[in-house]
C-alpha cells in the first residue's frame, strides 16, 4: 500500500488516522486505541509525511514518531478547521488534517524538545502562582477593608501591613478572624516562595543555556524573558525571518484592506501572550532610561516616541526586538548595538 501522507487527530484514549497516496486517493481509515495507534501507524505505512494537530500532548507523540523515522508535521488548530468538510468529528477531523498537510503554502508549527517543554511548564507555573498571589492579596484587601482597614497600592505594602495588624491587640479584630488572616498571611508567604524558586530556577536555566545568555545582549532583555525566547524559538529555523516570529508573536499590526485601499488597525495581539508581555514591559523599561542614552536605538526610539504615542513606541520597540532576538538565535551572532536601530 503506496501511502504518502497521514492525518492523525490525537486525543486521549481514541486516536484516528486517514491516509492517501500520491494521487490523493483515500487508502487508509482507521480508529485505534491509545497503546495500539502507533504500531498500527509502523505497520502500514514506511517513510510517510505524519500530521497532527498543535494540541495536548502533540510533542511529544510527535517525537515517539520521529524516533521511528516518520518526519512529522505540526498544525495550528485554526488552520485546519477550513479543511473539514462535514460536520465535526473525530474521522473528519483526520480528514482535515491530512488535507491541510498537503497544502503547499501550509504554516507548520515545530516540534518542541523535552528540554523546550520543560522551560516552558517552568514559566506556566510561575505565571500561574503569580496570578494565585494577585488573587489571595486581593483577597485579603477585601476582607479586611470590613473591619476598616486599607493600604496603599502594591504588594509590598500589604506585606509589611499584615504583621501590624496581627500584632496589634487593640485594632479592633476578633480572635476568630485573627486566625483567618494569620493563615491568609501564611498562604502569601509560602506563594512567595514558590515565586522566588521557580525565579531562581529560571534564572539559573537562562544563565546556563547558550541561546538565552546571547539573548540576555540585547536591550530590554533579562533572564525571564531570554530563558522564555529560548524556549519558544528553539533554534529559530521555524521562522524564515524575524519578521514571521514578531507576527508571531501579535506584535504586527492588524489590516484591513479592500479595493486597493490598505488600513492598519491595532496590533493583532495573536500568538503567546506571556511572551509578548514580557517584550512590552521590557520595551517601556528601555524607552524610559533612554532618555540618558545616546547610542542609536536610544536615539530611534526617542525620536519615535515624539512622532507617536508612547505606546506605540514602546510596542515598536518590542516588535523590533522580537526580530533582533530571532536573528541572534538563528544565526548564532553576538548581538551588535550598531545595527540594532536599523533592523
């Protein structure tokens, strides 16, 4: 049986594939059990194009395929989605997956490594407890703005507010509740401390890995966000231009255009989210010390920020260096301060 490309939709315990040969014609559909799929897969076909899904658990049977030989492809769920012809379900999903590998213009996304994955589920983690933190210090704001209290704006001030209050017999606070908000002060506390160790872990891995400690070169640039760079590019060959890794990333603006007559809208905020985030907030530290800088990106992202808005050229700033950070990935240089304001 002469097949050419598999479609495979994954999923936790049924996995179904669709096959067709050269000439486009269907010669293989099948339904298989989750421990089965794969030899089934090295049974039937021998040094076929693989596609799957960008979805849960897609890495890593995407390396279990490279292993056994099978070049495998990866796609975004919303490219697919135009290949299905029917109704959704599982056997047309496969369908679909097999029709949009086969499309020549087709956007593939790489397959990630054990070690990329592992830097990623690292900054998820801490994301999250972030988030965690964010909602337990809300929390305690909002139960003892009851009892009259407040402090000011931050973190840091209701850290130092919180032993006053529990050290403080004559505020008013019943025992009951003082025991409420010691515990509250205990969950923050140790919220911290996973914070502060998956830091140090980041830190430590970008500190130790080629690609972010060039990274880390650049403006605006430290070791969240190089060690988060680091896991995403990979080696950067997914992207064939910074540009293609700064659209990517949502930090190209949206358009709009018909009959000729082109409109540029916001940016289009796609892709990752964190990633972008980290750039953004590293962009407007530059733009904010650059008024005592004199060197070339200083002096392009000042002149643009008098032409612009400063969100603007803070977000300018980051798209540039979403592409700097590509060509210092994929072309294994140093960065250089001297071509940075023109790339």
């Amino acid at each position: 049986m002469n097949i050419s490309r598999v479609g495979v939709d994954i999923a936790k315990s049924v996995f179904h594939v669709h096959g067709v040969d050269r000439h486009e014609q269907t010669q293989w559909r099948g339904k298989y059990a989750r421990n089965k799929w794969l030899d089934a897969i090295c049974r039937r076909v021998q040094g076929s194009l693989i596609g799957m899904e960008a979805c849960a658990s897609a890495h890593y049977w995407a390396r279990e395929l490279q292993a056994r030989g099978y070049q495998v492809k990866l796609i975004a769920a919303q490219f697919v989605k135009p290949y299905v012809k029917t109704n959704k379900n599982d056997r047309a999903d496969a369908e679909a997956i097999c029709e949009a590998l086969g499309r020549p213009t087709m956007r593939f996304v790489a397959v990630k490594t054990v070690d990329q994955q592992d830097c990623q589920a690292t900054h998820r983690i801490r994301e999250e407890l972030i988030s965690q933190r964010t909602a337990k210090a809300n929390q305690i704001r909002g139960l003892v703005g009851e009892y009259g209290f407040i402090t000011p704006a931050g973190i840091q001030q209701l850290r130092r507010a919180l032993p006053l209050w529990l050290e403080d017999a004559t505020n008013g606070l019943s025992d009951r509740f003082r025991r409420l908000l010691a515990d509250l002060a205990d969950d923050l506390r140790y919220l911290d401390e996973r914070v502060e160790q998956l830091t140090t872990t980041i830190e430590t891995h970008a500190n130790t890995d080629p690609v972010a400690k060039r990274l880390m070169t650049l403006r605006g640039i430290g070791p969240i966000t190089a060690s988060a760079l680091s896991g995403v590019l990979g080696d950067g060959a997914i992207y064939k231009r910074g540009r293609d890794f700064a659209a990517s990333l949502g930090l190209t603006p949206r358009q709009h255009s018909t009959g000729g007559r082109e409109r540029l809208l916001g940016i289009s905020k796609r892709g990752n989210s964190y990633l972008r985030k980290l750039l953004v907030h590293g962009a407007r530290a530059v733009l904010r010390f650059a008024v005592r800088q004199e060197d070339g990106l200083s002096q392009w992202i000042k002149h643009l920020a008098v032409r612009k808005h400063r969100n603007v050229a803070i977000v300018a700033l980051a798209n540039k260096t979403a592409r700097m950070a590509w060509a210092v990935t994929r072309y294994e240089v140093p960065y250089n301060p001297e071509l940075a304001a023109a790339a």
